[in-house]
C-alpha cells in the first residue's frame, strides 16, 4: 500500500462554521431514489412489474417524492414511467421525479415519457469535478457552466410545451464533492438565472457526493460554504445525495442538514453503486430516537424488507442498523442484566431509557421475545429473562444464579443459542416440576395466639407445626417428625399470570442439614406451591 500516492479533497476554508450549534428539529423532504440510483447498480436491474412492486411500497411507507428512472436511458425505463402515468398509479399527493442528462435529445425523449403527469421533478445534471473536466470532457470551467446552462434551458424550453402539467426543475453538479465549492456557486447560480426560481416557485439544487471523497464534517463545510454563497437561497431547496465509499453517507446526509439543507435523497436500506447510496432508514430512525418525527412509516419492517431483498436480490445484514434480524439481541451476560433491570424499571409514561436499547424494539413490531438470546456467552440474566418474558417465571437473583450453569452447559453443548423451550425444559427438570417426591394431599391452617397453626398430610402422614408463618410451621412439623432442623433463608412466590384462574409458583432457599437447598413448586394456590417448594428441598 503506498498513500503517499493520494491526496486529500480540498475544501473551503470555514473558520466561523455555524454548522456544528445547529439542532435537528424536524425531518428533511425526503425523495427516494430506489427505482433509479438503486436500479442501475444490481446486476440484474428490475423489470417493470418489480418496478412496479418496489413503487407500491415506497408510497406505502409514505415517500412524497420518488425518483422513477431515467426514462430516455432505455425502453423499460420509458415504458414504467407511461404505466405509472396511463394506470393512474400516481396519487395525487406523490410527485415523479425523473433524470436526465443535459443533452438536448435525451431531455426531449424525457418529457415524452412524462406526457400527462400531474406534477413531476425534471432532474438534469451534468458533471463539474476538477478530474471530469480535466481527463474526461477536457473542457473549461467556462464549457461546463455553458453545458449547465444550456441544459437548464432545455429543460424549460420543453416544459412549456406540456403546460398540463406542475413541472419542478433540479439541477445537479455531478460530483459536487470533488468540485471546488465555489464554482459550483457558480454553475448553480448560472442555473438559477434561467429559471429564475421565487420563494413560492422553488427549484431544487442537489448536491451530490456521487463519491464520497472527504470526511463528513468537511463535506458539511461544504454545504454551508454553498449555501451562505449562493443569492436566492430562498428560492431554492437545497437537496442532499450523499454515497457510501468512506462509510459514511448517513452521517455527511445529516450533518448537511446541520449545515442548512433540506432534503435528502437515498435509498431504503442502502443500496447503491460500489458501497451504496445514503440509507434513508438510517437516517430516518437516528431522527426519531431523537423523539423527531421521521414522517415515514417504517414501523413493521418485517412487511417492507422482504420487498427490497426481493426486488434487489440483497439480504439485509442480521447487523443493520435498527433494522436488522439480530440489532436488538444481546447475548452478553452483562448486556443482557442491565436490559432485564431497566425494562423492569421502565414505565410507560417515561421517556424511553434502557440499557443497550436506544428504541423501543415495539416501535419496529419487534417483540422482546427476540432481544435476549441465549448462549454460552450469557451469564444468568439471559436464562432468567428468557423465562421471565416467556413463561412469566419471576426468578429470584438466587434461583438465578443456581439455574445460570445449567444453562451455560445446554448452551455450550448446543453450540449456539439455546431455544426458549430448551431452557424452560431444562428448567423443569433441573427442580424436579415434572416429578414432585412428596405428594401434598392437604392442608389446613389456622391462626391462634399470633402463631400459624398447620397440619399437612404428605403421601398419607399427617405432620403438625406452628411458626410466625406457613413455612416455619412447615419446618417445625418437619423438625417434630424427623428431628431434622431447617432454616429458610429466602422465599419468593407469584401468580404466574393474571386473572382470578392463575396458578401460583414458590421459590424457597434453605439450610437442610450440611446444604443450601432451593425449591420450587407450581399449584393452584400460593400456600399449596410454598408448601410443595419446601417439601421438595427435604425430601
């Protein structure tokens, strides 16, 4: 590797940047860009009918924007943009976006595909990187602003031939990123001046890193240079697209928006060619763990991310964020008490605030089902968790730490994760629930002179006892017929569901002889469960 071969972007000297005070407040516009920068970087591009399948669901999650394709490229990208047209695929509330290149003919071909549309954003660019004009187009600054101009003409030249229609014009500087900011000033004022846009007629200038090619904070700088230079900012929508080759197309989108943009164009889950387009969910759910409104609907992503990977021929990553299969699962022990303890803690009138979970998995139609996963890596608090959430077992911290190694073996001979049956059978059979030793035929209790009074028949045998409660009377029976003294060290008991018809579980740690003893016992009361507990650790 030799880096002594690169250099980095130059960009603008901004000494007074306002960008970092900022505070995002609200959501950008967004406008997809799915059905055209996504299409064009699969291997094998969508038909229409795919198109016509990813366009459904983009409206659903309620995109107002959609970039359709670029319908002079090809004839399939011509032919979705006449069936979203003739099929009245289009609401009224969602506006086309097409692209094209600032060649004469192309823009005319664009405008013929577009025949009829309601409203429509015409997006015409053409490249104005220092390495383009030199080693591509070999061309001046003054040809390539001219070539800019020209197509801006172009395009509203052609426009009022279909006066039917709401037109809104967008013009890019193709790699804006690698363009010195203040030509693209510039070439986008050069723009501006033919379409003398007005604060209630704005046009749209993009500005692309159609590579990224600095770090996010420059990239912002860069914005800002952009916008506090150009004249009529007010009469433009300045619009963001960023890409993904450093890694960090999310964070220079929204750090834009810091410095004063106001849309963002991307894609669902990102894809894009070489690393990928700006993720629009990201971006979307960074916002709204902010507690902004993302005015998208992204809550049930288990209905829209199978469309995408159907679409694209791309799995989601079990690790992408917000999103993917495993983002909410913790399978380290510690991980996994603090998310325990704070969900026991959390109340459904406070603000979200829980360990290792930046959201509410709920608000994405996760369940909690899927958030601890347990395996050899797990500690106590995942098995407990599991149990908890699944089977409503409430385990005591010393039931808890007795059960944690069988746990740890079931995981390490599994190799992996350890189902939620797998443990809750193994719980079973570890305390003995499926095989009481000693039958609990009755019971009776009576209170006199500040002291419980029991009698219990065990497998035939009536055993009497009195202590300050139901336990201590059970040991000293114990004690009387056996001569043996018991110590109950710690007790726990609950219903294990709501409802007058719950049936009850009982926890109990004692000192038996020269050991600590826990038992456990399930019945259809709380007294019959502490007794059938008790009875299990001495028998």
């Amino acid at each position: 590797m030799t880096p002594e071969k690169y250099r980095p972007t130059i960009t603008p000297d901004l000494p007074n940047r306002q960008w970092p005070n900022q505070r995002l407040t609200q959501a950008p516009i967004w406008a997809s860009v799915d059905l055209r920068d996504g299409n064009q970087a699969l291997a094998n591009p969508m038909t229409v009918e795919q198109k016509l399948k990813l366009w459904d669901q983009l409206v659903a999650i309620g995109f107002k924007t959609i970039e359709i394709g670029f319908p002079a490229a090809s004839q399939l990208e011509f032919d979705f943009a006449r069936r979203l047209i003739e099929e009245n695929r289009i609401p009224d509330d969602v506006t086309v976006q097409v692209l094209v290149q600032a060649r004469e003919h192309l823009i005319k071909r664009t405008y013929e595909a577009l025949q009829g549309v309601k409203q429509a954003v015409v997006h015409v660019y053409n490249t104005t990187s220092t390495v383009q004009r030199e080693k591509v187009f070999c061309k001046s600054k003054a040809d390539i602003k001219a070539m800019a101009v020209q197509g801006a003409k172009w395009v509203q030249s052609y426009a009022k031939e279909h006066p039917e229609s709401n037109w809104v014009f967008q013009y890019s500087p193709e790699s804006f990123s690698q363009t010195e900011t203040d030509y693209a000033v510039e070439v986008c004022q050069a723009v501006m001046d033919v379409w003398q846009p007005t604060p209630d007629n704005r046009c749209i200038l993009n500005l692309p890193a159609t590579v990224e090619s600095t770090s996010p904070n420059r990239f912002a700088d860069q914005v800002e240079y952009f916008i506090t230079h150009l004249k009529n900012r007010e009469s433009a929508i300045i619009s963001i697209h960023t890409h993904n080759d450093r890694g960090c197309a999310v964070a220079a989108a929204e750090l834009s928006l810091l410095a004063g943009a106001d849309r963002i164009e991307g894609t669902l889950l990102g894809n894009g060619e070489r690393t990928g387009n700006m993720d629009i969910v990201t971006l979307a759910m960074n916002l709204y763990s902010e507690g902004i409104d993302p005015q998208l609907n992204l809550s049930n992503p288990d209905s829209w991310v199978p469309v995408i990977e159907e679409v694209t021929k791309i799995d989601t990553h079990v690790r992408h964020p917000w999103v993917g299969e495993a983002v909410y699962t913790a399978y380290s022990g510690s991980h996994q008490d603090a998310i325990r303890k704070c969900l026991m803690r959390q109340k459904d009138d406070e603000p979200w605030n829980v360990a290792y979970l930046p959201i509410d998995p709920k608000d994405l139609n996760r369940s909690y089902e899927a958030i601890i996963r347990v395996n050899s890596q797990s500690g106590k608090a995942g098995a407990a968790f599991v149990l908890t959430q699944e089977y409503d077992l409430n385990l005591p911290k010393w039931v808890q730490q007795d059960f944690a190694p069988v746990a740890q073996t079931i995981a390490e001979q599994a190799g992996g994760i350890v189902s939620h049956q797998m443990l809750y059978d193994a719980f079973i059979q570890h305390y003995r629930l499926d095989k009481a030793l000693a039958e609990l035929n009755n019971y009776q209790l009576s209170r006199k002179e500040g002291k419980e009074h029991l009698s219990v028949e065990v497998n035939g045998e009536t055993w009497q006892g009195q202590g300050n409660g139901t336990l201590s009377a059970l040991c000293d029976a114990w004690q009387r017929r056996t001569g043996q003294q018991v110590d109950v060290l710690d007790y726990s008991e609950h219903a294990l569901h709501e409802g007058k018809d719950s049936k009850a579980i009982a926890y109990v740690y004692v000192q038996h002889k020269d050991s600590k003893r826990i038992g456990i016992a399930m019945a259809e009361d709380t007294v019959s469960a502490m007794i059938q507990a008790l009875l299990s650790t001495i028998h």
